[in-house]
C-alpha cells in the first residue's frame, strides 16, 4: 500500500529564521523540556518517545502542542514543509 501525508498546517522555528523567538518555545525553556549542550546542540523532550533528542541551530522545531516539540532537521523539513501565505 501507498500513503501520502495529509496537509496539515504546522507551527515551527529556528534560530536565525528571521522570525523572533515564539512564546511557545520560551515557555518550554522555562518550563525545563528544553537545555544546552557543549558544541551549539541542544536536547528537547520527547515525551512519545519518553527520551530526550538533540537538536543543533540548523534544525527547525515544530510545535504540536505545549507538551511537544520535535525537532527536524533542515533537508526533512524543507522536503515536508512550504511557507503558508
């Protein structure tokens, strides 16, 4: 069988994007899912996976909800993912 992802409308970010920080993701700093790493990688929680996920400052970080964001990396993300207008 063949399958072929719904459209669906996603909220993400990086640094650097051209876009200012989202509340989202300063909530989730605060809030501890989200710490520093030496060498510019961070961690963020998985909470499907139960195990935290590095996520370096070309990744995008797509926002499902205030208990999850995972991170993608930037050729996925721009294969997956267009601007909406």
């Amino acid at each position: 069988m063949k399958f072929k992802t719904k459209p669906i409308e996603v909220e993400a970010w990086r640094e650097g994007c051209g876009e200012p920080t989202p509340e989202w993701f300063n909530d989730f700093v605060i809030s501890g899912p989200v710490h520093g790493l030496p060498d510019n990688i961070s961690q963020v929680w998985n909470k499907n996976h139960n195990s935290w996920v590095d996520f370096g400052p070309t990744d995008w970080l797509i926002y499902n909800g205030p208990d999850d964001i995972l991170p993608c990396d930037e050729e996925t993300f721009e294969k997956k993912y267009e601007v909406v207008k």
